[in-house]
C-alpha cells in the first residue's frame, strides 16, 4: 500500500513541473523519488531531439558521462522496446519471460551481465518519459539489493512518469523563461540544427543562410541578447536572439530566435537602415559610402533623411535611438557593437562591464554618444 510520504513525494514531483529551471526541477525532482522508493542510483535522461542520443538532466550516483554512455547501448537492446511498450515500467524483480517481445529475461542478458551486475545492482527499474504523446527520455533507479521494485513500486514510478516526461522535455519552459510575446515564432538553434517549441510556430528567419551566419556569430560572442531587423520575403521581421541561462542542457547550448512581422520603423527604407546601422557602429561617412559603394553626399542624404524621419537632433542622437530599441540590420562582423552582455560584479559591490565589451544598452549609449559627436569625416 502507498503510504502518505510517498504521495507527498509524488504530489511534490508534479508540483516541479511548475518551476521554470527544470534544471534544478529535474534534480529535485530524483531526491523527492528517492524519498517515495529506496533507490542507491538513480538517473533522468532527455532525448536530444536533433540527433536522438540520450544526455542526462539529472542523476544520484551516476555521472552524465557514464548514464549517456549506458543508455546509448541500452537503446538498442530488445529490453529498451519492452521498456517503451509497457504501462507499467518494468523491474528486475517483477522480470517475466517474454517470448513475442524480447525471447529472453532482461537478469539473463548480456546488458545486465555485462553491465549492471558487475556494478553491484540486482534491482532496477525503468520507465519511458512521454511529453504530449511524444517520446522524451527515460528514468532509471537502481539498487544493490534484490527483489526490491515490485509490483507497488512500478505503480509509483508510473504514476510520477508524467510530470517526469514534462520535466525531461528538452524545451519545457524555454518561451516562459524569456516572456516571448504569444504570437512570436520561435526556434532554439544549435550547431547541429533547429529544434521547434511546443505551441510555437517556427521562427521566419530560421530558412535564411544570412540570418544562421549571424546566429552562429552571436552564439560564438558570448552575448546575452541581440535585437534586429531582418527581411521576410517582401516583408521585415522584429528578431531577438538570446541565449538560453537556464532549462535543460540542450535549451543551454542553444540559441533561442523569436520573430515577429513588423514595418520598419519611423518610415526607414531599407538603405536607410543600412546606414543608420553602419553610423551606430561608429562608421564614419567615408566608410559607409566604401563599404555600400555610394558616394559621402549620398551618405549624408541618408542621415539627414534618418534624422529627419526618427525626428533626432544630431547622428549621435539617432544611433543611440538604434542601439537602445534595435532598429538594427547588422552583419555578423557587427555582433560584437551590438550585443548584450552580462555585467561583471565589482569587488566590494556595484557592476563593470566586461573588458571590452558593451554591457549596457545605457552604457552603449552613453561611449557611442560621446565618440560620435565628434564631427563626421
């Protein structure tokens, strides 16, 4: 019979889901099943949705490198099948014979001679963690004693396997954790590829090869966030790259795109904003007129139609206006002027910028301000 601890811990488990670092939640979450059943190991794995391996969110008594390395041999057994078939997550004690799946006992396989036993475990027990219908990782407990998980404990673990599956799922809580408006397109994006977000449509930019060389130069800058404009089709998109401080290893080493169709702003046209990029970088007018190959007059023209249109008082004023809401069309050799950072903390107290870098879209503008009121060559 369950007793009361045991539904507190399970009660506890689905209350996790809740918590927006399912890191931790993850990590919390295997102390709380250690509580409801005795276990002396104990690992939680996602599925990395891009190249299907399995990577560990959490564990008691397993290292990452070694519960990876065990479930990538697992998968390809005939035991992982009978693992995702069954209602029930199946124990070593409660092992049946199973001639139509399997043919032979999990305790008289090689994976539990070869692997297991000599670990000094007798007892496991395994479920499949589902988000939405969807395969999401698995769960492991493991004992050294015999005859352990019966028939009560497999009910337990099953009954927690839910809010496990939503815990496990490698992008719970990423559009939550960064407050992305309820129509933006969103994406996490990695070196490996693009992973979609649950109730999200894709982020437009993603198909453009310009836009993921961009992103791999942000994901290389160590910025926290970048705001810019980008072409759609016929269109223009409001784009915020950011990169990912919480959630699950694979949303941590991903960058997250959301997108939103827009106009440009203040009535800019498209080489305006081009311009007005190269002056918030601190491009001279001789050096924009070389780099888009137009003559320093028709530079000037374009700040003077900037200014004109943003209704700012002088090209300092008007690249602040830039930096400060993102009106931004940037090459990946901009990144490094525009991005957000985190601020470093002072001995003592109070925050610096990190050495070289702009930290502050407040001190961003403040250094651009004074640089750029020095009259333009």
């Amino acid at each position: 019979m369950v007793s009361h601890h045991q539904l507190a811990a399970a009660t506890r488990i689905g209350m996790l889901t809740r918590e927006r670092d399912t890191a931790s939640a993850c990590t919390q979450a295997l102390h709380e099943l250690g509580r409801a059943l005795p276990l002396d190991a104990a690992t939680l794995l996602t599925i990395d949705p891009i190249t299907g391996a399995h990577l560990q969110v959490a564990g008691i008594g397993y290292s990452a490198m070694t519960s990876e390395s065990l479930a990538a041999e697992f998968v390809s057994t005939p035991w992982y099948a009978n693992v995702v078939r069954q209602t029930l997550p199946p124990s070593i004690t409660e092992d049946a014979e199973d001639t139509a799946s399997v043919g032979q006992r999990f305790r008289n396989g090689w994976f539990y001679a070869e692997r297991v036993r000599p670990a000094g475990f007798r007892d496991a027990l395994t479920g499949a963690l589902r988000h939405h219908g969807r395969l999401v990782g698995l769960v492991n407990l493991s004992i050294e004693g015999s005859g352990t998980y019966d028939t009560e404990a497999r009910c337990l673990l099953a009954s927690v396997l839910p809010a496990l599956g939503a815990l496990a799922e490698p992008t719970a809580h990423t559009g939550d954790l960064h407050d992305l408006p309820a129509n933006a397109g969103a994406n996490l994006v990695t070196a490996e590829g693009v992973i979609g977000l649950p109730g999200r449509n894709p982020a437009e930019v993603v198909g453009d090869d310009a836009f993921g060389r961009l992103v791999e130069a942000f994901a290389g800058s160590g910025g926290l966030r970048l705001r810019v404009l980008w072409p759609v089709g016929q269109g223009w998109n409001r784009v915020v790259l950011r990169r990912c401080t919480a959630g699950s290893p694979i949303a941590r080493r991903a960058v997250l795109v959301s997108d939103e169709p827009t106009q440009l702003p203040y009535g800019l046209s498209p080489r305006e904003l081009e311009v007005l990029t190269r002056a918030a970088r601190g491009q001279t007018n001789q050096a924009i007129a070389q780099a888009l190959f137009l003559s320093p007059r028709t530079v000037h023209s374009h700040i003077e139609h900037v200014l004109r249109k943003t209704g700012c008082a002088s090209r300092a004023e008007a690249t602040a206006l830039a930096v400060r809401d993102g009106v931004l069309r940037p090459s990946p050799e901009d990144i490094e002027h525009f991005v957000e950072r985190m601020p470093v903390t002072r001995e003592g107290g109070g925050q610096a910028p990190a050495v070289g870098t702009h930290v502050t879209v407040d001190r961003v503008l403040s250094d651009r301000v004074r640089k750029l009121s020095r009259p333009a060559r």
